[in-house]
C-alpha cells in the first residue's frame, strides 16, 4: 500500500515540542514576521538566529514519540512516505526511511548568498559563522514569504498516495495545506488529531480524534490489520 503521511508540530508535542498555534504556542512572545521572514531577518538577525537556535536545543533534547515510531515501523510492510513541515528530525531518529521536509531542516545551516550551499549543524549559529563561500550562514528554513521548493516534489507523491494520513497539523499554512487537493478524490484520507479542525469537518475524511501516538495505533488498527 502506497501510503503518504501528511504531518505538523501536533506530531511532536507528545514528544515536547511546543507547536505553533496552540496555546502556549511557539510563536508566542514572538511576532512570527520578526523571528519567521526575510523582513524580520534583514532587521534584526541575531533575534533570528537566537529563536532558532533555541528551537534547535529543545529538538535535540527531545526523543520520537509512539507516533513517530509507529510511523517508521510500517515502512516493514508498506511504501511509506512522509511529508513533515516539522524542522524537526524526529521521524529520521525513529527510523523512518522516505522523509521530505517542506519547511526546512532546523539541524541544516546554509548561506545567505547561496541557498545551496548546505552544510549539517547541530550547535548554535552565531553572527559571524560563515559558509564555504564567505557569505553569513542561516537556519535552512523556509521563512514566510519565501518560495516552498520542495512542494514540487511533495505534489507527484500525493498524487501517487493511496491512503494520505494527516497528523498533527492545523492545515492552515498554505502551500503546504494546499498538498491535500492533489490526492485522488478515490483515496480514503485520515486525520489524526485531538481537536478538530476545519479539514477535520470535511466529508469523506475519517477522522480520528486522537492524540498522534494513539492516533496511528488506532490508524493501524483499522486499516493495516486484517
Ligand atoms: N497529537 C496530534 N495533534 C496534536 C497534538 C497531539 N498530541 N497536540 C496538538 N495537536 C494539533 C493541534 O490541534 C493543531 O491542529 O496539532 C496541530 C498543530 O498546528 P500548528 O501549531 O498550526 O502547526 P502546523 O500545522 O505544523 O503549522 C504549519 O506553520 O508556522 C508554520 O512553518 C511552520 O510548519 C509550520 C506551519
């Protein structure tokens, strides 16, 4: 079964990681164009680099949860494919095999001239590090108000799903929300998520109105045990 999981910050808080629009949310404290946008970037980079790098610790300290570890077990029986807007690598750790990032990749640095120029991180970026060309290095995450690359090859995998799961996300960031169009109008789509969502209210989704770790249990359960 070709199955592409959709998934959001709602995957990881069982693991510790605040999500965005929550209550105690992320971007509380924070007006997400200062610490999230080219904008907020060019005036006051050092804000910026703080934000993330505090992003960076708390993922580090922070292990997959049953989700993740569920998700990354399947990949045994069935052609798994993540689609995370997390930054997060807490779907690598747990082991899964096909991930695509669509918003960037907090453990990634690359620089401000040349958005190519990637190089892996696990410490702090201060002002002053620099990549291979000179040039300022920034967390390589996509900012709002910058182009999404990886939606192009988001799109052909959900095309080609034949189950989509999405886990753990407001579905309220566009491209990214808009990924759900591109399924075939014959598939069976799941949302897992404790509360519900304006998606969630949709027909023909099956909604599983679980945290994500009990969620993909009961996913499992009704769809992958014969
Ligand atoms: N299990 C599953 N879902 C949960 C859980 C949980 N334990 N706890 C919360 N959720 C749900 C919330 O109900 C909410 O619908 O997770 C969702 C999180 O939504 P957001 O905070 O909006 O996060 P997300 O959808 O990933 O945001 C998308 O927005 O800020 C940008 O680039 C950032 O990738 C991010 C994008």
């Amino acid at each position: 079964m070709r199955i592409v999981v959709l998934t959001g910050a709602g995957i990881s808080a069982e693991s510790g990681i605040p999500t965005f629009r929550g209550a105690g949310g992320l971007w509380e404290g924070h007006r997400i164009e200062d610490v999230a946008s080219p904008e907020g970037w060019n005036k006051n980079p050092e804000l910026v680099l703080d934000f993330y790098n505090q992003r960076r610790r708390g993922i580090l300290s922070a292990q997959p949860n049953a989700a993740h570890i569920q998700l990354a077990a399947l990949d045994a029986h069935h052609e798994i494919q993540i689609i995370t807007q997390n930054i997060d690598d807490l779907h690598e750790r747990a082991g899964s095999k096909n991930i695509l990032h669509l918003h960037g990749e907090i453990l990634k640095a690359r620089s401000v001239k040349n958005p190519n120029l990637i190089t892996p991180i696990n410490g702090d970026i201060q002002i002053g590090d620099v990549a291979s060309d000179g040039a300022q290095l920034r967390p390589h995450i996509v900012w709002f108000g910058e182009q999404v690359p990886m939606l192009e090859m988001a799109i052909p995998l959900v095309e080609q799903a034949e189950i989509l799961v999405i886990i753990g996300t407001s579905m309220v960031v566009y491209p990214a929300a808009g990924l759900l169009h591109y399924a075939s109008p014959e598939i069976p789509v799941y949302v897992i998520n404790p509360e519900i969502t304006e998606i969630s209210r949709r027909k023909n989704i099956h909604f599983i109105q679980k945290n994500a770790g009990e969620g993909v249990t009961e996913f499992i359960r009704l769809v992958l045990t014969k």
